[in-house]
C-alpha cells in the first residue's frame, strides 16, 4: 500500500495562473489596476477595493520569514520535525511555505531573515513554492 | 442590542466529560440537551429557537423532538455558542421566538458519530496551506506565536505560565481533566508539539457537551435558576486561513467583537469580575487580553506571569481550568459559557465572591472568528 502523501493543491480557474506560473518557475502575484494594492491569494478582483481589473505579474521571490513553527508531530509526506512558514513577501502578500535547506531549528531559523523562493517540484504534476534562507 | 433584554435561564453540560466511549455526538447533544431542560425546569415542548454548530438544525432538532420558529447553524469553530448567543438573544427581543436551545456535543476523543470536517484540495486551504504540512490545529494555531512574543518581547517563561496558572484554577475543580499542579520548568520540559508551544501548552482532546436555554428576561424572573443577564455581545470573522491575517500582532477578529461587546455593555476594563478567553493553545489569553484592550500587549505576559490572574489575583482568567486542564472537545466555547454562567449564579468551584459582571471571550478556528458574550447578575 502506497504511503500516505503530502497533500496536493487543486487548481480553480480564479487560481490556475499562479499554480501555471509555479510551474514555469514563476511566483505571480495579483495586483489592482485601481487601487495598485498587491494581494494574495488569488483572486479575479481587488480585496481591497472590489475593482474587477487586476494584473497578474511575477513576483521577485524574495521576502523575509514573518513567523514559523517546528512541527514535530507525524504528516503525510513530511518527516518531523519541519517548519510551517510564513514569509512575507517584498511586494507585500504573505503566503504559507516551508523553509527548507537548512536545519529545522530554532537557532537556523531566526525571524525577518531574508528568504528566496525555490520552486520544488514533489512529482510529476506538482510544484510547490518553497523558500530558502538568502545568501549573504 | 438593548441591555439586559435577554437571560440564561438553564445551563448544563454533559454528564460525563472528558472520555465518553459509550455515547455518540448526537446523544450527547441530547444528553447536555436533557440537563439544561431540567435546569430550567422546562420541557423539550417549551423549546422554539434552536441554535447548534456542526451538526445540522435539523439533525438535532429531530433527534431531540423539537419544532423551532427559528433556527441558527453558524458555524464558525469553537466561538459559535457565543454567537449563537448573541443571535439568539435579538431573536428573542424581536419576537422570532421565546425559549431558544443552544447545544454543542463534540466526540472529540472517542470519535463516535462524529460529523466529518475535512478540507478539499481546490479550497484555497486544501491549496495554499494544506501542502506545506499543517495537519491538526497543534501545526496551524501557533504559527502566529514567534511573530507576537518578538514585536512584545514576550517570554518563553510567561508562555508557559499561562498553562501553570489554569491549572491552578482546574486543581479547585472536581470536574477538571487535569488537576495535578505543574510549574513553568514543567511545561518548558514537556514534550515539543509544535516549537515554540509543548504539549502543556496545548489543548486537551476530549468527549463531552453543553447546552444553555435563553428567554427574555421579563419571563426570566419566574425561573427558579437565578437568571444571567445578556449586558453586552460582539462577533466577527476574519479569514479561514491563519497565514492569512492581517497581522500576528493581533486578531482583527478580537478586535471587533470584544470592544463592541464593551460599548454595547456600557462598560469598563475594571468593572470586570471575572474572564473567560477561549484558550485552545497558551497564546490565547495573551492576545485577548490585549486585544480586548485590558492592557497593552506588551504587558500581557508579565500580567500572567506576575500571578494576576492565578486565584486571588485581581483578574480571575479561565477558573474552570480552561481548554488547557478543564477540557476541550474541539470547540471549547460552549464550556467558557457555561463557567461564566456558574461564576454569574454563584455555583462554580472556583466562584469569585460577589462576582457581578463576567466577560467571555471566544475564537473559532485559527482565529478565523471571534464572539463576546457579557453576562451580569445584576439587572
């Protein structure tokens, strides 16, 4: 019997373009052609105004870890302990992620480091946006 | 809403709590259900507004034999008792209807007949959270913790003192899950679920229910329980996704219920006798109590830490033991409820003398919503 797995993202049509761009090797993000507020998750209209005309653009992947835990309970597809991250992102959206790379610690992983995504593809379909600690 | 309109004529939970294996979820919906009516010394026949979280109105409601003129199914986590009180209690004034049932009944621990709650993977959860891991609410609630402890420079000794002082008060309560007393270097020694929160610090997983009855408070008086007043309620929602606050400094959720309940009560921080804040992970109180603009944030490990909410202190906090020693079957709520009720009749294990005026506090979900309910004896 196969292994429990980590769990899959599903595409909606309002979120196909970021999962596309995951695969490209792109972190697309939202932002309103009104109000100019970036956002995330998303979303085929403006969270903070309402306005319908928004622009999908690349994101620099770069950001800093806002917060984070060290799960070290059992998880489909995960071997604990791991982080759960959130980092927030240069153009301002935060987003879930593990951070990855480096030792799942407290003393390695240290709020408002600087972070840099790193696209994983976890099998022949999916590709998720995790993030790294940036160099230097 | 108008002060004092409305009042808690029956409260009861389960009769059992904690690990309850040979009864399932619904029945022990009927179960607090039973015990609340022969609280208020009402019938089921008595009941015309139906209030529940999880399972359906109808579900319960026929299980139980009652037809409602209104029913209420918000569902928003642990928080939604006390949103169905404030709901209930406008239904009341307006006439929707007279007598109204809420009930909660979770098999938490036992599982049995429990209602399913998953997350699919075209969810903007089951996409944007559900990949990197996040399983039980232990690996999604504290995430916000580190943010918070750096911005207020909180510790990680006054962490773990919040899980010290509750189980002070759970150690005065017969019914408390657990009632052996820990310190601050027990808790910092305790197994790591989810770094920066051990297990001490973490809610318990347990069977168990609760229901309370609402009726207007004219009829209130002719009850032979003491009537508790509803002074003053608020509820909000923010977002299902915790990554997705606007801050880890606060709870916007918290933010709106608690003051509106405060305004809508006409009433101060210190006119406050008692508090419940809902208390799933040892973060809880921290936040409600700065949110709910008790005091700065940047106090409010200190505040605990310096035994001001332990007993005797000059803010009794979570008396029951809270989530963290009293019992938690998933959505805790319910029980914050009925401790404020006991505190407000004058019953509970740990009743604070003279008690006038008692504040609880909810969230549902990974502070995804938030519900304030204050209760008065006094009207």
């Amino acid at each position: 019997m196969a292994e429990p797995q980590r769990a899959r993202p599903k595409a909606t049509p309002e979120t196909r373009h970021f999962w596309d761009g995951v695969d490209a090797g792109e972190l697309r993000l939202q932002r309103c052609n009104k109000c100019a507020k970036a956002y995330f998750p998303p979303r085929p209209f403006c969270p903070g105004c309402g306005h319908r005309e928004v622009t999908v653009f690349k994101a620099s992947g770069r950001g800093f870890l806002y917060s984070y835990i060290i799960h070290h309970r059992p998880a489909p597809g995960f071997t604990p302990p791991y982080s759960i991250a959130v980092v927030e992102l240069e153009e301002g959206p935060r987003m879930m992620t593990n951070v990855v790379d480096c030792p799942q610690t407290p003393e390695a992983l240290q709020l408002d480091m600087k972070v840099q995504v790193k696209f994983e593809k976890i099998d022949d379909k999916t590709t998720l946006p995790l993030f790294v600690l940036a160099k230097g | 809403m108008r002060r004092n309109q409305v009042a808690v004529v029956g409260a009861a939970e389960t009769t059992k709590l904690g690990v309850v294996p040979d009864m399932s979820q619904m029945q022990l919906h009927a179960d607090a259900a039973l015990n609340a009516l022969g609280d208020a010394g009402l019938t089921i026949k008595d009941i015309d507004g139906f209030a529940t979280a999880v399972e359906q109105p109808q579900q319960v409601c026929h299980y139980l034999g009652i037809t409602p003129t209104w029913v209420d199914n918000t569902s928003v986590g642990g928080c939604s008792f006390m949103i169905h009180v404030r709901h209930a209690a406008a239904a009341i004034e307006v006439g929707l209807c007279s007598t109204v049932l809420i009930t909660h009944a979770e098999s938490g621990k036992s599982n049995i007949g429990r209602t399913p709650r998953g997350i699919a993977p075209d969810s903007l959860n089951g996409q944007f959270e559900l990949p990197y891991g996040v399983t039980t609410p232990a690996s999604m609630f504290p995430i916000p913790v580190l943010r918070y402890m750096k911005t207020y420079g909180i510790t990680h000794e006054q962490l773990a003192s919040v899980a010290v002082v509750q189980r002070e008060w759970a150690g005065k309560n017969p019914r408390a899950t657990m009632k052996d007393p820990i310190t601050v270097a027990d808790v910092l020694n305790s197994r790591m679920i989810a770094y920066p929160l051990r297990i001490l610090q973490c809610c318990l997983v347990t069977d168990g229910g609760g229901a309370l009855i609402l009726t207007s408070a004219d009829r209130a008086k002719d009850f032979r329980t003491r009537p508790v007043y509803i002074l003053g309620t608020g509820e909000s929602v923010e977002t299902p996704m915790v990554s997705q606050m606007e801050t880890f400094n606060s709870s916007r959720a918290f933010k709106v219920a608690g003051p509106l309940a405060f305004r809508e009560a006409g009433i101060s921080h210190k006119d406050v006798d008692h508090l419940m804040i809902y208390d799933a992970f040892a973060h809880l109180p921290l936040y409600g109590l700065g949110d709910l603009g008790f005091m700065p944030h940047e106090e409010t490990g200190k505040f605990i830490a310096d035994g001001n909410t332990r007993p005797g202190g000059k803010l009794p906090l979570n008396t029951n033991g809270g989530g963290l020693s009293y019992m938690h079957s998933g959505m805790y709520g319910m029980y914050a409820l009925q401790e404020s009720v006991r505190q407000m009749r004058g019953t509970a294990p740990a009743q604070i003398s003279n008690a006038k005026i008692s504040v609880c506090h909810g969230v549902g979900g990974m502070f995804a919503a938030s519900g304030t309910i204050i209760f008065t004896n006094q009207r």
